[in-house]
C-alpha cells in the first residue's frame, strides 16, 4: 500500500464525485427552479458502488421531501455525466440525501443564546 498519499481511495473517490456533481449542475443539469442547490457531502460505500450524495438548498422552492424526490429522480442524468469523468471501472449508484447540518447548528445555536439569557 502507498502510504505517501494523505488519505485512503474511499476519500479520494468522494471528493472526486463531488466535484465532478458541481460541474455537472453547472453545465448539463438545471436545477434552479428547486432553489440554489449545493452538494454538501458524498459518501461512497467500500465496494464502490453506491453514493449517497448529501445536498442542501439555499432559496427553497419545495418542501424537503419533494426535493428529495426530484432529484431523486435525476439519478440517470447525473449517472450518465459521471461516468465518463470518473477514473473507476464502475460508476456508483447515486442516492441524494437532504444534509440538514445547518438546520441542525441552528438549533443548537438557538439553544445556546437561551442558555447564555437564563444565565444572566
């Protein structure tokens, strides 16, 4: 095993997909009239052959669950654009996942100011 690389394939291969997804939504895929889509994160199984690519949208224009079901829907399209840019044999299966982090810091951000308040 090269031990000089700074980080396994597995990690190499998720930050490939997710760049080449944000290349692929700039150039081939519109998907403006969801919102300000972004692609957060994407984890690929250790066979390689499914991703969960994690997205979150700025400017919503749908409820979470039909943006999931709408891009959900674009999984052949994406498939299609990634193959040929990715350097694998297989090009993995693409399952997109709301990334509800910010929602998440929010909350706990919120929790924190009441604390601070009650505090005082």
């Amino acid at each position: 095993m090269d031990y000089n690389k700074p980080y396994d394939r597995i990690d190499r291969v998720n930050n490939q997909i997710l760049d080449i997804l944000g290349n692929i939504i700039v150039k081939y895929i519109d998907l403006s009239y969801l919102g300000f889509v972004t692609f957060t994160k994407v984890d690929v199984s250790r066979d390689l052959r499914i991703a969960k690519v994690y997205y979150s949208v700025l400017n919503q224009k749908l409820s979470n669950d039909q943006l999931n079901i709408e891009l959900n829907k674009l999984r052949k399209p994406f498939k299609k654009y990634l193959g040929p840019e990715l350097t694998m044999k297989h090009t993995p299966d693409l399952r997109f996942y709301f990334d509800d982090t910010y929602e998440y810091t929010e909350y706990v951000s919120s929790l924190i100011k009441k604390l601070d308040k009650s505090d005082n």
